[in-house]
C-alpha cells in the first residue's frame, strides 16, 4: 500500500483533511500530523519520520505555505530523501490562484482550482500509475543472496566499528596509566615534595653618596651589599635525603647563612657548606633530610659585579619546583596527585565513545538522521562537516 505525507499550512488545515479522508478512502495510506504526532512527541522528529517513512510528498501550495517554515522544512527533507526522483515522488497541489515556487519549476502540479474532484482524480492516479511500474524485485534479485550479502556487510562494518574503538579504548588505558605513574607513586610511595623561592636585596645608593665609603663601612660591619636568600620546604610525604641549594653570581660571595645553623648534632636537618670560600663564585649547600612540613632559609651574601646571583634547587637528582612564596603552597592532597592521570582518563574515554557513535550511526540511518538534527539544532556547521564524515 503506497503512503503519502500531506505537507501544508496551518490555515490550509480543513483542505489538507478532506485530501486525507478522500486518499483513505481509496486505499492509499495517509500521514497526516493531526494523527499521527501525539501529546509529548518531538514535532520535527516525528515529522523528519513521516516524510522517510512515506513513498509520497503531497504537499498544498497556497498563500500561507509561501510563508510557513514548517512546510519548507518539510519539503527539504523530502527533498533530501528522494533525491533524483523528486519530480516524481513529491506531488505539488495548488489550492488557491497564488504563484508556484521555483522549487517545483521541474515537476508538474495538481490545480485544486480546476474543480476538486478532478484534482483528486490526477492525485490517485499519479499514485497509481507509479505504483504500476514498480520493478518487482523478486524477479530479478535473489532473496537470498541479497539478505545473504547484507548480513556479510553488515559483519564487517560492526566489526570494523568494534575494532576501533576497541584499540582507542585500550589506546587511552596505556595513555592513562603511563601519565599517572608519577601521580601513583606521589599518592602511594609517600615521595618527598620540594618547593622553593628566591629573594634578592641589593644595597641602592642615592646620588651624591660616597659609595666606596659606605660599601667599606659594610663591610667592616659584616654586612654585604647584595644578599639572596633562598627558602626551601618539603611538601610531600617522605623526608627529602639528599637537598642541594646552589648559587652562582657575577662577582665574589662573601658569607653564607642557613639557618637551621651547621650542625654536626643529630637533628631533623644537617646543614653544610660543601664549596665556599671569600674568593668563589659558586656555592652549595647540601640539606641531609629535609622532612616534611620544615622549611629551610639559606642567605647568601655578595658583591656582585655584573648581575645578581642565581640559584637552582635540587632534590633526589630531580630540579624542586620553584614557585613565588613557599608559604603559600598548598599543602598535598591524593586529588593533587591524581588530578592529571583522572582528567586524561576521562577524555580518553568520551572520545571513544565519540568515535564509537560515529562509526554507529555511519552503518545506521536512524541514529544518524537524530545525530544529525541534534548537531543541526546546536551548530549548523558543526553538523554540515559531520555531513561530510557520514557521505
């Protein structure tokens, strides 16, 4: 039984139901909005539905359906679904003397205003006669083997769409687990964390001062005219064992400063200058257990000569995070450790679920058309480059 989708406006509605009555009444099946879209139905779905489900677009053409955006929604998806064969699947019927859209300008229409009856008649018959020229495909394709060969299609296409995202599943288990190794053993093996920052003062003479005098006067005080003081902490943990705070400068150290001072007593941390000396420009000294939650303040005087002096910190062979006040660092949490490896994780496997619906809706057309009306609905671009994808 052929079926026809009946396009029109809302105030074209008591023509569009005695076509429906009328079409029924002579056995053709008939999708007809005010039947077929029930109380909680999405409108445009069902509508996108009717128009694939059925083997016919009848659709009145009249002053309001110029101006519906209902009814040329409707008439571009049917145009979408038949393609090549619109001038014969998608029947125009003029109700009302108004002018007949380009769109139509290929396939004839039905004048209502001729006389009703005679415009069904052509309806029917334009049905009809297409309904007798169908192929029958039994004559000609092998039920079998076409089943046959859809089945071994349809085999492929699964198992190629379960292949991949099978791999991008256990792609994305290898990528979290390599990136959350370091988290791992921070949350689990209780590993030291060390942070530090850096200090810089430098005496600064107003004009017309004797400097010489005042630098001499320094330095019979013991003081230096240019001081870094670096400040460490350990974070983690797990005592940090093996510290070093290093210091280069442009110039000539004159004195260095840790507190807690150098010690040869068992405390929580031992201090030592391992090169220091009036004449060098490189200094080192190296912490023998930093524990947690202690912090360590080294100051470093100079002369300088060119520019200031810089300093590394080194923990376990590894350089310790410098950042711009220790006593702002957040103390450690298991989120902290594991915050990077979750977030990778978690992309990882909503973009395999992404490429897993892709490959889905490229072998199913129902899940591709909602794909796309959802994209369409949100982006229109974004759904004509997924458009290009599915082709």
């Amino acid at each position: 039984m052929p079926s026809v989708f009946i396009s029109y406006a809302q105030q074209d509605q008591a023509t569009a139901e005695c076509l429906t009555a009328d079409l029924v009444k002579r056995g053709i099946k008939t999708w007809f909005d005010q039947q077929e879209i029930l109380v909680g139905d999405s409108i445009s779905e069902r509508i996108r539905e009717g128009i694939r489900s059925a083997d016919y677009l009848l659709v009145l053409l009249s002053t309001h359906s110029r101006k519906s955006a209902w009814v040329e929604r409707e008439i571009g998806v049917a145009f979408e679904k038949f393609g090549d064969e619109a001038s014969t699947a998608i029947i125009p019927v003029r109700i009302d003397d108004s002018p007949v859209s380009p769109l139509f300008s290929t396939i004839k229409y039905v004048d209502l205003s001729e006389g009703y009856d005679k415009a069904l008649s052509e309806i029917i018959s334009r049905i009809e006669r297409d309904k007798t020229t169908k192929v029958d495909l039994s004559k000609v394709v092998n039920a079998d083997d076409l089943a046959d060969g859809m089945a071994s299609d349809r085999t492929i296409r699964r198992g190629a769409e379960f292949y991949v995202t099978a791999f991008l599943g256990i792609l994305s288990i290898i990528a979290t687990l390599i990136a959350a190794w370091p988290a791992f053993q921070s949350a689990f093996a209780k590993v030291p964390k060390v942070y530090y920052d850096l200090r810089t003062d430098i005496v600064s003479l107003p004009p017309g001062t004797d400097e010489q005098k005042v630098l001499k006067t320094l330095k019979d005080a013991g003081i230096a005219p240019a001081a870094l003081r670096v400040r460490v902490i350990n974070k983690g943990q797990a005592p940090a064992k093996d510290v070093k705070i290093g210091s280069k400068t442009v110039g000539k150290f004159l004195y260095v400063n840790p507190t807690p001072a150098v010690s040869s007593k068992a405390v929580w941390v031992n201090v030592s200058v391992d090169e220091f000396s009036s004449g060098d420009k490189d200094a080192v000294v190296q912490l023998k257990n930093l524990v947690p939650e202690k912090k360590v303040i080294i100051d470093f005087g100079y002369e300088p000569t060119e520019a200031t002096a810089e300093s590394d910190v080194v923990a376990a062979g590894l350089l310790a995070e410098r950042v711009p006040d220790i006593d702002h660092v957040q103390q450690w949490t298991l989120w902290q450790a594991l915050k990077l490896p979750i977030q990778i994780f978690v992309l990882d496997i909503l973009l395999s679920i992404l490429v897993g619906i892709a490959m889905a809706a490229r072998t199913n057309p129902r899940l591709r058309n909602k794909l796309l009306d959802l994209l369409d609905a949100i982006s229109p671009l974004s759904a004509s480059i997924v458009k290009i994808f599915f082709k």
